[in-house]
C-alpha cells in the first residue's frame, strides 16, 4: 500500500460529496481534508485486517473493496461490497474497538483515510455525524439480514439471481444491453458473497449465460434479463 497524491481541495470535495460530512461547516471539511491520506491500493491488497485497531475512518475514494470475515471453516465470507463515495470502519472507530471484518480492495483503487480522534471529536460536536452513520448502517443491515435470511434457506441459484439484482439495482449503468456492473466481478467474490463455492458459481453464471440472461462484456457482467432473475430470486422459476 501507498500513499496516494490527491490534493487538498480534491479531499475536501470528496467528504462534501459523503451524506454523512455534507451537512458539515466549512472550516470542519478543511480540517479534516487537511488531515485526512489516502492510500493506493493494489488489487487482493488489504485496507485493514479483522481485529486491527481502528486508526481510520476509510472511504472509498476509486475502485472496489469488499468487507469480508474468516469463518471458523477458513472460508471468506462477504458482508459487503462497496463502490466510490462508499465508508467503511466509521462504526469501530465512533466506539473504539476493532474493525469486526477485514477490507480488501478487489481492484486497484484509493481510499481516503481520516483519523480516528478528528472522527471522534467531530461527532462530539456534530451529531449529525453520528445520525448519518445510523441511516447508512441500518440499510446496509437490512441488506445483511436479507442476505442471511437468503443463505438460511433459498436454493444456491435463488441467492446467486438476488445478489447479481441487488449489485445491478445499486451499482449497474442502464445500456442498450441491460444492466452493466461497472466493475469487474469474479466469479470467486460472487460465490463468497452467496455461500457457494465457486465451481457452482461458474456453472450457475454459465447456463444463465446460455439462457441470455446475463451476459459478459469484456470484464464488465451486464443483466440482461432482469426479470427472469427476479422469478429464480424469488422462487417461482425453476431451474433445470
């Protein structure tokens, strides 16, 4: 990892764009651009490790990252996968205990790093911080207990149709093709993110291929059929 050249005007713009600063005075953006780094990732580099310290209140400022855990199993687990003007670690920071999961880029990709007492003092002072924070993990639990409830008890192809409609729905450009996922995602991440191993995962991804309901543009997936994945999601299309 290192540190990335960004300039102080480019930090600032960047917290004024996060729901969570916008609502911030001036002179708080410029102090906290001001001692805010950003490191330069590589791709499979990690942000922080399950159980570091938390030193750093981390947005994604370009590229990928997934929030992942290490079963007792040694398998990873992916709670999240998150995209530019995205933050991660700020609850582990607001209570002042360790990151619960790792940060991995998946893709090269820089983040925006402030450190933990500016995040402190200025939630002391702000407490719409602390609100903002509130919101953004409360959707991103409701998303895990969907998740959860989906691993419980939904056929491997059901949860695979639902995260593939939840990243499009979230993250796709609409083309003339369907839904475009504007980063590169592997088969390996899907099949963490869904439970499965990545044998099924390929298999799976390969006869929806076939069938047009997903296609491969270069390094980009692009849902093409969005509602017949929407019917496997929820149960009422079988699969052969």
């Amino acid at each position: 990892m290192k540190v990335a050249t960004i300039t102080a005007d480019a930090r600032a713009h960047a917290l004024k764009s996060n729901k969570v600063f916008a609502g911030l005075p001036a002179r708080e953006i410029e102090a906290l651009a001001a001692a805010a780094r950003e490191d330069a990732c590589r791709a499979r580099e990690y942000v922080f490790m399950e159980g570091d310290p938390a030193e750093w209140l981390c947005i994604v400022t370009s590229g990928r990252v997934r929030i992942v855990r290490h079963s007792r199993a040694g398998k990873d687990v992916v709670l999240e996968l998150l995209g530019p003007g995205e933050i991660f670690g700020g609850v582990a920071v607001i209570e002042k205990r360790p990151y619960p999961a790792a940060a991995q880029a998946t893709e090269a990709s820089v983040i925006l790093k402030i450190p933990a007492p500016l995040v402190v003092a200025l939630s002391e002072r702000h407490p719409s911080v602390i609100r903002e924070l509130a919101l953004m993990i409360g959707r991103r639990l409701r998303e895990a207990h969907d998740s959860m409830k989906s691993l419980a008890g939904d056929p491997v192809e059901a949860r695979l149709a639902a995260t593939l409609l939840r990243l499009a729905r979230r993250d796709g450009v609409r083309t003339e093709a369907g839904l475009t996922l504007p980063f590169h995602l592997t088969r390996q991440s899907l099949a963490d993110m869904c439970g499965t191993t990545v044998e099924t995962a390929i298999r799976v991804m390969s006869r929806w291929t076939r069938d047009g309901l997903i296609a491969d543009e270069g390094a980009r997936l692009v849902v093409t059929d969005a509602k017949s994945l929407n019917e496997i999601a929820a149960g009422e299309k079988e699969e052969a």
